[in-house]
C-alpha cells in the first residue's frame, strides 16, 4: 500500500517538474524576441533561442519583428479644393525596439492602424484633388514620414506608405473629363496658332529673298502655271506681274502720244 501511494506522488511529481519544466522554457525563433518582466518590473529583452524563466515570478512577452503590412480602410477625405474622394492605402512597418513597443504603448497594431488612418486625411487634406491623382510618389513619402515621426516613440519603424485607390464620384469623374477635353482643345488652337506664325514667318523671309531678284519671282509664277495645268482646269486666271508690263506700257505710251 505503501509502496502505491509512493508510485503515484512519484507520478505527480513528475508531472508536476514537466509541467514547470513547460512553463519556464521558452524558444524564440530568428524573427522573435521576449519581453521579460520579474515581479512586474522590465528586466531585458531575450532570445532568439532557449530562454529560461523562474514560474510564477517571471514572464515573458512575445514581440514578432518582422514586418508587418497593414491595410487602412477607405477614408473619406477631403483635399484642399474641398473635393470630397475616397482613398485606401497600406502600410509597411516592423518593431524595431520591443521594449517601448510593449511598455510604452497598449497594442501597437492597433494604435498604429489608427495612427495611419488619421495621418491618411491629415496629409492628404493638405493638397489638391490634382496632387492625389498624379504626384502619389510624393503623398506616399509625405504619409510616411509623419506617420514614423508618431510612430517613434513606440518603437515602431514605419518603412513605406502605398495610396492603394482614390475613388471619386460620378459627377467629379464627369467633370474631369470636361476639364481635360477642354485642356486638349487649347492645345490643339496654340499648336495652329504656333503653326501659323511659323508659316507667316517663312513666307516672310521667302518674299525678301525673292524680291532680290525679280526674275526669281517669274520663275516662281511658271512653277505656278505649271501645277494648275496639271489640274486640267478648264479656265485658269493666272495674275501678270506689273514688273514685267512695265516695260512694255512704256514702249507704248509715247507712240500713242505721237499719234494724238
């Protein structure tokens, strides 16, 4: 009987040391470092790899830090020109200093999704609809440094900041399409325009050259003649200069004198 009873708090110790032996090692991986507190006061950080601890006095709190993406949900933002846009966004960050990550701040993950939405309309309320839809480069790093500026004090590196979509509404979407339509239309005018004061600039320079010569400008009305025969126009009006009549009004001029 004696010898049962002794079998069986032989057993229950065994158990017992097992299951201390359970609570008080611990093993982190690579990525993963422990928070160790000894009567609720901070001690160090431990790991990777076989950490001990006294049960019941000590523990330890686990911090992954890796990185972690985050998605914020759809905000309604409204940007400097008072246009009312829906945007989403994600954003990378990791631990970088478990301590602060775990004593200065209660759930990080949550505080930082927070944090994130805030800081989306803050700085993108900052700028214009325009900004949104074609500097996203310069939002995304503007969001990323004011939300690590915040983020620091926790321990928390935010490493980027992605504006995922920037939905507009229909009459918004309507309206840029006006804007745009009209933005091609005027530079579809000053291109003509520019085409046309180049043209008048080279017919300009063509006359000076030509009126250097006058035989030049003959040459340039047979050239003329030429490619509207070529139409085979029935009718052609084809205009003399008075350079080349002159010379011939002035033969006839005094023989009609000497006739009155």
């Amino acid at each position: 009987m004696a010898l049962e009873i002794g079998s069986i708090f032989a057993l229950l110790l065994a158990v017992a040391v097992f299951l201390l032996l359970g609570y008080a090692v611990r093993i982190f991986r690579e990525y993963e470092r422990g928070i160790l507190f000894t009567l609720g006061r901070f001690r160090g950080v431990k790991g990777p790899g076989l950490v001990i601890i006294v049960p019941a006095i000590q523990q330890l709190v686990r911090v992954d830090l890796r990185t972690v993406v985050l998605e914020v949900p759809t905000q309604d933002v409204i940007s400097r020109d008072n246009v009312s846009v829906k945007v989403s966004a994600v954003v990378y960050f990791r631990v970088v200093d478990p301590q602060k990550a775990i004593i200065q701040v209660v759930d990080f993950l949550n505080a930082t999704s927070q944090l994130a939405q805030t800081m989306l309309r803050s700085v993108l309320g900052k700028h214009l609809l325009d900004d949104m839809l074609s500097e996203r480069e310069r939002l995304n790093l503007d969001i990323q440094q004011a939300l690590d500026a915040q983020t620091d004090t926790w321990g928390i590196k935010v490493s980027n900041v992605e504006i995922k979509q920037v939905d507009l509404t229909e009459s918004m979407i309507r309206a840029i399409a006006r804007q745009a339509e009209a933005e091609r239309e005027r530079r579809a005018k000053v291109i003509h325009a520019e085409g046309e004061l180049q043209a008048a600039e080279k017919l300009f320079q063509a006359a000076a050259i030509l009126a250097q010569e006058p035989q030049a400008i003959l040459l340039r009305y047979l050239e003329t003649l030429t490619v509207i025969g070529a139409d085979k126009n029935t009718t052609v009006v084809f205009p003399l200069p008075m350079d080349l009549v002159a010379p011939f009004l002035k033969k006839v001029k005094p023989n009609m004198a000497d006739e009155v």
